[in-house]
C-alpha cells in the first residue's frame, strides 16, 4: 500500500481541553495499536469545536462542523469514542451522530455514498454500567450513514458502579481492555486495507 491508511479519532467527552479525559486516554491507546500496523492517526475533541444542532453538513453562519466533517471525509477508519453519562452516550457523541446524518444523501463523484469503505471502531468508557447498550447504538448509528463494522471492533471499561476511579487513574491497562484493543486495531485494519484496495460499489 503506497499511502499509509489514516485514523481519525473522536473523542465525545464533555471535557473541554486541556483537562484530562479517559476517553482520550481509552481512545489514544486504540489509536496507538492502529499506529502500530503503519496507520497514521489524528484526533478530534469534539467539545472544543462548535457543533451546530442539525442534520445537514453545514448548519451555516459559526458552525465549524464543515472542517471537522472534511476529516472524517479524509480518514479511512474512525474511533468513537464516547464517555458513559447515566447509562448513555455522552450529549456531545449524540451531536455528532447527528450531524453525520447528512451523509445519507451525500455521494461522491460515482454516485456512492460518502462514507462507504471507511470502518468505524468504537469506544466506551465510564464508572457506571450501559456499554454494551451505548455499542450497539452507536454502531447502529455508524453502520446507517455508511461505515463498515469489523469483527470484535469495540473496546470497553467499566468501573466499579458508585466508586469514583476513573479508567484515566489506572496505573496498568486491564488485561481484557488490552485484548480488545489489539484484535480491534488489527481487524480495523484489515477490513480497511480491503476496502481501499476494493470498495463497495454504488447503488
């Protein structure tokens, strides 16, 4: 492969920067095994951003949507990367799956939708159960507006309910965590180097 695959992750913490946030810790880590099989990486900390309400790729007048959307256009894999608030995705993930909405009835030059042949890993992290629950919402979501879900490709943590430690206070990475990450890098990986080299085809 002549030009090396990128990944683009999107870190949904409602944690502006610079304070920390275990999303980015949980997110950098995948981002880190993608690194390790020649993946270029870039990250998006969504909260930083102003992310206008809508369903169209250009909410108009301070919506910085339209540059955030060119990198997502840009990356062949996405992390997303998403906090556990009460049981659910954090607001700001909810923002984003929002805007990437548009992309149902957006198509390229050969008439194919935006988001095809680009795979989607995601992330959830959090001290309070609703990750597997916050998964298949957010593959649901990723898988409607055109990605491809590869095998085994969500990596999760969940803390002790009602005790305050945070995935970004662990001194080790938890075994199972570490597993996970490394089979949904190297299965990213693989499904994004077949769809580049042969993508799906328009409708």
């Amino acid at each position: 492969m002549d030009t090396p695959l990128t990944a683009l992750m999107i870190n949904c913490t409602l944690k502006p920067s610079p304070q920390d946030s275990s999303s980015d810790v949980l997110g950098g880590q995948i981002l880190t095994a993608l690194a390790s099989h020649g993946v270029s990486p870039a990250t998006i900390r969504a909260v930083d951003h102003s992310i206008s309400p809508g369903v169209q790729k250009d909410m108009g007048a301070g919506d910085e949507w339209p540059a955030l959307r060119e990198q997502v256009l840009k990356a062949d894999i996405i992390v997303f990367v998403t906090p556990t608030w009460l049981g659910q995705h954090s607001s700001v993930a909810q923002r984003v799956l929002e805007r990437l909405d548009a992309e149902l009835s957006e198509t390229d030059a050969d008439g194919k939708p935006t988001l095809f042949d680009k795979v989607a890993v995601a992330a959830v992290v959090g001290n309070e159960d609703g990750a597997h629950h916050i998964t298949g919402i957010l593959f649901q979501a990723l898988s409607d507006v055109g990605f491809t879900v590869p095998a085994q490709a969500s990596v999760y943590w969940n803390g002790e309910a009602m005790h305050g430690t945070d995935y970004k206070d662990l001194h080790e990475v938890p075994e199972k965590v570490a597993q996970s990450t490394t089979t949904a890098a190297a299965n990213a990986v693989h499904l994004a180097a077949l769809l580049r080299e042969s993508g799906y085809t328009a409708p």
